[in-house]
C-alpha cells in the first residue's frame, strides 16, 4: 500500500507553534541544521539551538 507523501501546505507553517509563515513577525528563518521556524518562535528559543536537534 502506497505511503502518502505530506501536504504541501504543512511546509508552509512554523512545526514549533503551528501558525503560518508570513512576510513579518512569523516571517520563515532556516536553521544551520536545516529546519525551519518562525522569526517569533526563534526570538523565544532559551538556548540559541534547533528545538529539533537538542
């Protein structure tokens, strides 16, 4: 049985508060590791490291 692949759309929204990208405070920013957040939610990370990766 065939495994269906995510929506795009889910690429279009930070994983770490679930709302979606814009062009201002949610604004996507690319990690050194690769992942993807919100401006917003790297503004109120503690430790400046990927939430994914510790």
């Amino acid at each position: 049985m065939p495994i269906q692949a995510p929506q795009w759309t889910e690429f279009l929204s930070c994983p770490v508060c679930c709302h979606d990208f814009d062009s201002t405070l949610r604004g996507p920013i690319s990690l050194g590791c690769g992942h993807t957040i919100c401006r917003t939610c790297l503004a109120n990370l503690h430790r400046k490291q990927c939430p994914f990766d510790q």
